[in-house]
C-alpha cells in the first residue's frame, strides 16, 4: 500500500490536529458493507459500530441484549466498505464487567477491525481505561447519557443539569483523559456543559445531544434518514431535504457539521 493512500486515512491524530485548529468533524454509526461505504466516501471521519443497532436494527426497546457476537459481525461488515474512516467499536453491556473480559472483548473488535474501542462509564473506567490503553488499544469513554444504564437512569434523560452533576461529569472526564483516553463521547447534555468539557480536555470530544461546541458530531444514521421510529430533539433528518438521495443527506450532514450550521439551537438542551 501506498504511503499516499496510508494518508487518507482518518486517525486519532487527525481529528487531534482538527481540535487544535478549531475545525469540527462529523461522526456517524455504521452497521454494514454499503453504508460503510456510502459514509466514508462521503467525508465521514469516523464510523461508530453502536449497540445502537440493538435498537434500529434489532427492535429492542434498549441496548442491553446487544451481544458481542452482534458487535464483531457487524464490525467486520463495517471494516469490509470501509474507505477511510477511523473505525470506532462499541463493548456491549457487561462486556467489561472484569478486566481480563474486558481485554478479551476488546482484542474480539480490533482483531475484527476496530481501531477504537467505546465503553460507557465515568470515573470507574479509570482503571479499565488505562489498561487497555497500555496495551495499544485506544479509548473513546462514553458519559453524560450511557445507554447501557438505562434502567439505573430511570429513562433517556438528559444528563448534568445540575450544577453539582455538570462538575462531577467534567472532573470524571479529566480523570479519564488522565487514564489514557484518546476521546471522549459525550450524549444528552445541556450546550453549555458540552463547551465546558470540550475546552477543558485535550483529546478530541464528540457530542451527540452535547450542543456544537463539541469537537465532532455523531448521529445514529436511521436518525440521520430519519427511519428511526422516534425523533429525540436533537435529531435532523438530512435525507428530507437531499438532492441525491441518502449520498447527498450524508454529504449534507458532514457539510452541515464542518460548517457549524448543525446543530442548531434547537437541537440544543439547556
Ligand atoms: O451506540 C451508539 O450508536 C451510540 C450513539 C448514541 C452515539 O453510542
């Protein structure tokens, strides 16, 4: 392979470079070959292999029957139309109960095609952070919104409202960019919240529900063409207003996030 094909690809570095210019990034889930495809040749830095899929691909109310056999089909679907994007994998619910299963799980995603392993959590995964990390394994932390505590959360609420919330998030993210994390994912947060632990970290932030001072945006891509069957305030259906079908909503999106028109105030949690 090419030096200058080697370059085309998306990195953590890159989108570190990107956060040091101020220049956003646009993030999305993918589950298969096509769309891999579709989303990378459209400009899309990153590519999320969510549990979500649990949910827009599977019908379940909730991410947590999302296996990790589900998790490494779809990630060597996704590595398989992939052109160029970094390749983010999540670790389903109690698939880092201990460390040595969490170790396993992950070694599972990279060797599937992952490149960066997503584990939900705040300071608690301090330690499990920082030993994948020294294994080579690099770490988006997912907070504010975690999914996977749905049933602890009591529902798909927004997160750090409070101001004693909003600090414990911030200084959670701090130990963890601490730990090793080379990026930090952070769902359901007032604007302003958003900005706060976007500036206070080094390591590239992405928001989803997070406000546009984020570093990067990510969307669930059924929201995205807006099949999903619910529509949360943050969510734009790009396909609606696309001159070239779902190619042209995706193009549309990442222009919409490098150009700092999406989100908008109204996708924006106060
Ligand atoms: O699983 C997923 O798709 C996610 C999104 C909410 C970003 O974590």
């Amino acid at each position: 392979m090419s030096s200058q094909s080697f370059s085309k690809n998306t990195t953590i570095t890159t989108l570190q470079k990107l956060k040091q210019k101020g220049e956003k990034f646009a993030c999305l889930t993918a589950y298969d070959a096509c769309f891999a495809k579709i989303l990378s040749e459209a400009g899309v830095e990153v590519l999320l292999v969510g549990d979500s899929l649990g949910m827009v691909l599977q019908g379940h109310d909730s991410t947590l029957p999302v296996t990790m056999e589900d998790m490494v089909y779809h990630m060597a679907c996704v590595k398989r139309g992939n052109a160029g994007a970094l390749l983010m994998a999540d670790l389903p619910f109690m698939s880092y109960a201990s460390e040595t299963q969490t170790l396993e799980n992950a070694a599972r995603l990279m060797r599937a095609g992952g490149q960066i392993i997503k584990l939900e959590g705040g300071a608690w995964i301090a330690d499990t952070t920082r030993s994948l990390a020294e294994r080579g394994i690099p770490v988006c932390a997912h907070m504010g919104l975690t999914p996977q505590s749905i049933n602890r959360i009591g529902g798909f609420h927004v997160q750090g409202r409070d101001t004693e919330q909003a600090q414990a998030i911030i200084e959670e993210a701090q130990i963890l960019e601490a730990a090793g994390a080379s990026m930090l994912l952070l769902e359901c947060v007032p604007r302003d919240l958003g900005k706060k632990v976007t500036d206070a970290l080094e390591i590239p932030v992405i928001g989803i529900g997070a406000g546009p001072d984020t570093d990067g945006q990510i969307m669930v891509l059924h929201d995205v063409l807006g099949v999903s069957p619910i529509t949360p305030k943050f969510v734009k259906n790009f396909l609606l207003d696309s001159s070239d079908g779902i190619p042209g909503a995706v193009t549309d999106y990442v222009q919409a996030v490098k150009e700092q028109t999406f989100p908008s105030e109204e996708h924006c949690f106060h």
